[in-house]
C-alpha cells in the first residue's frame, strides 16, 4: 500500500556504550507515534537549519539508508528504494535530519537526502473523492483509496491542491490533478496554509 522499502536485520536488543553516550548527549524530543491525522502542529525551530519543527519534507534520491543515529556509523534501520516519499522532519542533530514516515517508523538522514518539496498520502478511511474545485458538490476528478500517494502544490487551511499520479507496473501513468479536504491527507498539518 504505501512506498516499498527494504528492512534489513532487526535492530540489536541492546546498545553499545557509544551509542547509549550519544542518545544521553542528543538534545532529547519525545515525540509520539503519528497515526491518520494526529499530527503536531509546528511549534518548534530546529538548532541547526532554523526552520520550524515538526516539518513535512520528501525523499530526494534512491537509494537513502536511514539510519538508527546521526551519523554513517549507525546501522542502516531500512532503505528508501523511491525518491518522493512523503516524511515528517521531527528533529535535528548537526547535518542530520530524524524523520518519521506515515506508520511512525523514526530514524535518521543527512539533509542532503532531503527535499522541501511537499507529498503526502490519503489519510481518510475509504474511497476519497478528488475534486474538480474546492467544493463537496464539484465533480470527482478520480477516487483515491487511503494509501494514495500524492503530490501537494497549496493549501489553504481546509482544501488542498493535489496531483495523484497513477503507474501501474509496466504501464504508461497518469495523473489527475485537483483538490482534497485538507483533514484527509497525511503530509500537511491542519489548518496549514502554503503555496
């Protein structure tokens, strides 16, 4: 349903001493699991890039290892394999970025791996209508069951403008552009406006 990944060996069940120093040493954020739209709103600003946090940011490039620290010598958690991927900026750590997909996996990237630009997926339980306008009573562009990938040009605070971009395997894509209830996607805070 959402973007394949690969998850390499599961985690050790204890931490070198390295690694325990440096969570000790890390400037502590707790932050709870995001599910659906449970989402923080930004409140924060992140020490080294000065840009508010929690954030929504995309994959830049394949493959991105995601790591279990801030840095190349903590093993790799799972690997992104597509560029595009919709993840929540939750804090940072020097040139590292730690992030949190849609199921609430956390784990860290170099901020070169990551791009501003904003997608996300169809939160809502059931088919979701796209919209030609900003309306309940425009006509469906395309129906998008939850899971859906999608890119986000604007929001408003209630509508968002979006692109869904279908490609089967094997076959030429297509994509629909059009408007989504704000409160229906993952990949934007409510009441967020941006354009």
């Amino acid at each position: 349903m959402f973007e394949p990944i690969r998850r390499l060996r599961p985690l050790r069940p204890y931490l070198t001493l390295l690694g325990l120093l440096s969570l000790v040493l890390l400037p502590a954020l707790t932050v709870a699991p995001v599910t659906g739209q449970e989402q923080a709103e930004p409140k924060d600003r992140g020490a080294s890039s000065g840009l508010v946090l929690p954030r929504f940011a995309t994959t830049r490039s394949t493959p991105i290892n995601v790591r279990v620290g801030p840095g190349t010598k903590y093993e790799v958690a799972w690997i992104y394999l597509k560029a595009g991927v919709p993840v929540e900026i939750v804090q940072e750590f020097d040139t590292w970025r730690k992030i949190r997909d849609i199921d609430g996996s956390e784990g860290w990237v170099h901020q070169n791996l990551l791009a501003g630009t904003r997608a996300g997926y169809v939160a809502a339980d059931g088919d979701t209508s796209l919209r030609a306008s900003e309306s309940d009573d425009s006509s469906a562009r395309a129906v998008l069951g939850k899971g859906f990938r999608i890119q986000i040009k604007e929001c408003d605070g209630v509508w968002c403008e979006v692109t869904a971009i279908n490609q089967p395997e094997g076959e030429r894509s297509s994509s629909y552009s059009g408007y989504l209830h704000q409160g229906d996607i993952w990949g934007v805070y409510p009441n967020e406006k941006f354009d």
